[in-house]
C-alpha cells in the first residue's frame, strides 16, 4: 500500500492549528524538530488523510492541511484502516503507529463549526525509528513484512 505526503505542519504550541512549512526533520525519539508535540512519548507525530479533510469541507468548512493540527497530511492511503505497530515509510524517515484517533477533552473550534471533527476518529499518531527529512511529494508506503 503506498500514498503520498501533500503536506507538512508544525506548531510553536499545543492546541492550535499548524503552519505549512516546506520540509519537517524527524528526529528519533523526539518528533519533529520545532514541533510543539514533540518529545519522548508515544504521539511524536501527528498524520491525517486529505481524504478525511475533505469529509469536512463537504460539511460546508473552508479548512486544509493543518488545520487539525496534523503535521503530516497524506493522500491514497487509509491511515485509520492501519493497526498500532504498523510501520510506516514517509521520506526519508521511518515511523510506527502508536495510537489511531485520540480523545478529545475539549471541543475545538472546528467541532462548534460543524459539530464533528474527523481527528479524534481518523487522525493517527506514530512515534520516529528513523529520522529525515519528510516533504510534499514524498511517497508514503506501509513497509512489507510489518
């Protein structure tokens, strides 16, 4: 199964909508360089299909890639349909899957717009094994075997 990156997002804190940036570095055990969800734990990395985003701009919202402050937004592939463990190539790094969809504690400005939110059920978080550098472009592909 193999996808493709359309964008990459960082924040300079938790709990707001991330900025396109032109390239993210993963670093192992830490996420991504300059990324606010970034440290020694089990959500390094945040990724979002754009086929989810796209669930909500059917819903009438003007929203894309960071917005639900993912940094990794990927299309052609079903992020949610992965188990925890799978590995997952983006780039030059390697990532595994760690947690499908997340609880949310509060409810986000998205969620008051639409009344749902596609992040906590289709968003999914994976922690570093191998760092580079990830871009638009770059394929996305489960690795064999996992």
């Amino acid at each position: 199964m193999k996808g493709e990156v359309v964008a990459v997002c960082i924040s300079e804190n938790k709990g707001e909508r991330k900025t396109l940036v032109p390239q993210v570095e993963l670093r192992v055990d830490h996420g991504i360089v300059g990324d606010a969800h970034a440290g020694d734990w089990h959500r390094q990395v945040s990724l979002l299909a754009e086929e989810s985003i796209e669930k909500m701009r059917r819903l009438g919202l003007s929203v894309s890639a960071g917005a639900f402050a993912e940094n990794i937004t990927t299309r052609g592939l079903d992020l949610v349909s992965l188990p925890v463990g799978t590995r997952l190539h983006l780039g030059e790094a390697l990532v595994e899957v760690t947690q499908i969809g997340k609880e949310c504690h509060t409810r986000c400005a998205i969620y008051y717009q639409a009344g749902d939110c596609v992040m906590p059920k289709e968003g999914i978080f994976a922690k570093v094994l191998r760092g580079g550098v990830v871009k638009p472009g770059d394929v996305v592909s489960v690795e064999q075997g996992a």
